[in-house]
C-alpha cells in the first residue's frame, strides 16, 4: 500500500439510525435500496457463522440472478464477481445481506455499491491485464477488489479517512497486493502515480474534474457519473490526442463527490419543492430507449405509443418471469421540516398484472423517504394494480416523514408480472 497524503484517523463503523429496507427474501436481485409493497427491514445483526462454500453459492445466484440477466457478458468480469467476497467488505452484522444486490451502509452516511453497479462499471472501463486504473472513491474496497484480477495495478482515494484505513486493512489482509490505497480528494487525482490508462469514479460531481482528464493516458478511458445532484448521466470519456470522446451510457444516481467538487457545484437542488424529472418520458439518453433522468432500469423502456395521453412515448415495464426485477427509480431532495405530505399524480395501463410468486410482489408506485444518514424511515404508495386496464389517472397524498432529507421514487413491478405503463407522472409539495 502507498502511503495516504495525510494520517488515516482511528477505524469506526456508524450504526445506522434506522434499519434500511430490502425486498422480501423472495425477490433477489433488485436495486439498490428497491422494495416490494410489503418490506422487511435490513438491520445489523450479530454475525451468523457461514461456510466458505455457502458464500460461494451466494455468490453464484448473485451473479446469475443480478448481473447476468441484466445483461453484464463480459466473461473476465463475471468471473472477478464470482471470485470476490463482498462479505469481506461489509460490516459483519450485514454479512447475511452480502449477496443480495443492493446498497448496504459501511459507516460515515457511506454505501457499498449493489454487485450490478459495480459489475457494469467494471465492463465500462474494459480493464485489461497491465492497466494502471486509478478509482475515485474506495469507500469498503469492494470495487478495487473486483478490479485487482483484471488490471495490473490498481490505485484508489477515499475522502474519508477512516474508511480508507479500513479499506487498505481488508484488501491487506485478502492478499490484494496490486491496490494501493490512500486518502484524499478524489478530484485532485493521484498525480504522483499517473497517467493511467484507465479511471473509474464511483461519487459524482457536476463536471469533470479536469486533474483527472490530465492524468488520463492517451487511448484510456474515464467513466464517470455527472450532473446535477439528482439528475446524472454515466459517461464514458475517451481521450484522443487533443480531444476527449464523450459517450452517455445511462441515466443514473451516486452519492457526490465531497470536497473540491461539491464546493465548485453550481446547481442545487431545492428540498423545499421537489419534483419529478421527465415524467411523461419524452427524453431518452443518447437516442435510446432509455429515459433521461430515470435510472437503474430493469426491463423499463420509453416507448412510442400513439395512445399515449401525453406526448409521444410512455414508459413500459413489462415481466413474465415471477421475482424478477422490472423498474425504473428517481431520487429527489426533500426536507421533512419544511413540507408535510406530498402528492403523486399519474397516468397508468395495465395488461394481465398479476402477483409474483408472492401475492406481495405486485405493481406500483412506492417513494422512500430518507433521513440524512441515507437510512430509509418511510414510505407511501400508488396502488398496487393488478388484472387489465385501459389509461386511467391515479392519485395519493404520502405523508413527508419530519426527518425526510431524501426520497427516491421506483416504479415497478416489484416481482409481480405482467404489462405496466405510465405516463404524466408528477410529484409536487400538496397543498393543506
């Protein structure tokens, strides 16, 4: 490990004020933070005793059930998943957790990035023996770790100290030689260590920061998240002579990058008025069927339909296989001290909804809220639907929890199956 450019203060894990929410054990493979209509809560506990064996297995149906049908082929990257213990990178009293695909808090209002994140990002920047990639944001190690077998040598920064001493522990004592780890701000780079030829930033400022453009080796490539604080792209940046080949990949959601960057950030969102982005689906990314602004999609596309009550293109979710994952999420500021309740308003079809193997896992609307750790404390929900029906409007009020700093919305199945449109969907503060 190279030394870090300032001492890494004490380790210490932050408990989580309130449990976080996970699906029904029945529903694998869901985003992070995604829920059924009925949720149990992810809590730390004390750690159960698992064999080697058994997280193997964990691993595989992760591998199989989140990554693989979500369309990650690359096999080099599949097999790094498949050989990465990510039960090494969590707390022990969420190891029962390690395997499902979803966020899971390691401490300072931090996350371990869901196995699908982690496995696209990884297929992004196309790591190849001898590569000298350098991470932005270590956070538990999971990524480096994953990165380790790929590439030659692997260099990471995390902001927050504590976390890159524990991070630099664990990859010590899993035997990952090739990461070398140090605490830092991510935008400056590691210059010392440059250039690379690959760069993989797992926080998101509003623009590049340009340190690490000039640290980029001629021919590499940097995938980042940018934008504002809710509204993201995925972008894959390309560096040739002079000039730098943008690619959009797909809306998504990080956590910021602290420091420099959020210092410089010009746009702000208001928590005082929340709303949704591109709720009548009529902007894609990149001439795709991807809507802008709507992230971590599974079977959710924006489509042309002349039927459509506004505009041209509606979102459609559609799953025939019961517990499989099929939405489309938004996150959004909200500051509970400043609005009380909340009303979602929007148009949906259904054709043949059903339940999934759960009678639980059915369609609708569910906005989570979060208190300023980032640990779920509420939620509300339009619907659930089910059989078939033409366009008709739908509307709920959802109480705004006090401690609410942030909410994310996620249409969905949530394991059930069947056709689910929607279209002129629209969040706003409601009125007394």
């Amino acid at each position: 490990m190279l030394p870090p450019d300032r001492p890494l203060a004490a380790d210490a894990f932050l408990p989580v004020r309130r449990a976080a929410w996970r699906p029904r054990r029945g529903v694998r493979g869901l985003a992070a933070g995604t829920i059924g209509i009925v949720m149990t809560a992810i809590s730390a506990a004390p750690a159960e005793e698992t064999s080697a064996e058994a997280y193997a297995a964990q691993r595989n149906e992760m591998v199989q059930r989140a990554v693989v049908a979500a369309g990650i082929a690359q096999p080099g990257v599949l097999e790094a998943l498949r050989g990465t213990p990510r039960h090494e990178f969590v707390p022990a009293g969420f190891r029962r957790h390690a395997y499902d695909d979803v966020a899971l808090p390691i401490g300072d209002g931090q996350t371990i990035s869901p196995p699908y994140v982690v496995a696209y990002m990884t297929q992004a920047i196309d790591p190849q023996p001898g590569d000298r990639v350098l991470e932005i944001g270590t956070g538990s190690g999971y990524q480096a770790a994953v990165l380790s077998g790929l590439a030659g040598e692997v260099f990471t920064i995390e902001i927050v100290e504590r976390l890159a001493r524990r991070a630099a522990r664990t990859l010590s004592r899993l035997g990952y030689a090739n990461v070398h780890v140090r605490s830092g701000d991510g935008f400056q780079g590691w210059p010392e260590a440059a250039p690379f030829d690959k760069i993989i930033v797992t926080c998101s400022p509003e623009n590049v920061p340009p340190p690490l453009v000039q640290q980029l080796e001629q021919g590499g490539s940097l995938v980042i998240p940018v934008g504002e604080r809710y509204r993201q792209n995925l972008v894959r940046l390309t560096k040739r002579g002079a000039e730098l080949v943008r690619e959009d990949l797909q809306a998504t959601l990080f956590v910021p990058m602290t420091g420099l960057a959020e210092q410089g950030r010009q746009t702000l969102p208001d928590p005082a008025a929340p709303t949704l982005f591109n709720g009548g689906f009529e902007e894609v990314v990149a001439n795709s069927s991807q809507p802008l602004g709507w992230h971590y999609l599974r079977q959710a596309q924006a489509v042309e339909d002349a039927a459509a009550p506004q505009g041209r293109r509606v979102l459609r979710l559609e799953n025939a296989e019961a517990g499989l994952p099929c939405q489309a999420l938004q996150g959004l500021a909200v500051d509970g001290r400043r609005i009380a309740r909340l009303e979602l308003a929007l148009r949906v079809r259904g054709t043949q909804l059903a339940p999934g193997s759960d009678p639980e896992q059915q369609a609708a609307v569910v906005v989570t809220f979060y208190d300023e750790r980032r640990a779920a404390i509420g939620q509300g929900l339009s619907g659930p639907w089910s059989g078939s029906f033409d366009w008709r409007p739908e509307s709920k009020r959802i109480d705004v929890p006090l401690a609410a700093r942030e909410a994310i919305v996620r249409i969905g199945l949530h394991g059930g199956r069947g056709r689910l449109e929607i279209d002129e969907a629209v969040l706003r503060p409601a009125s007394p």
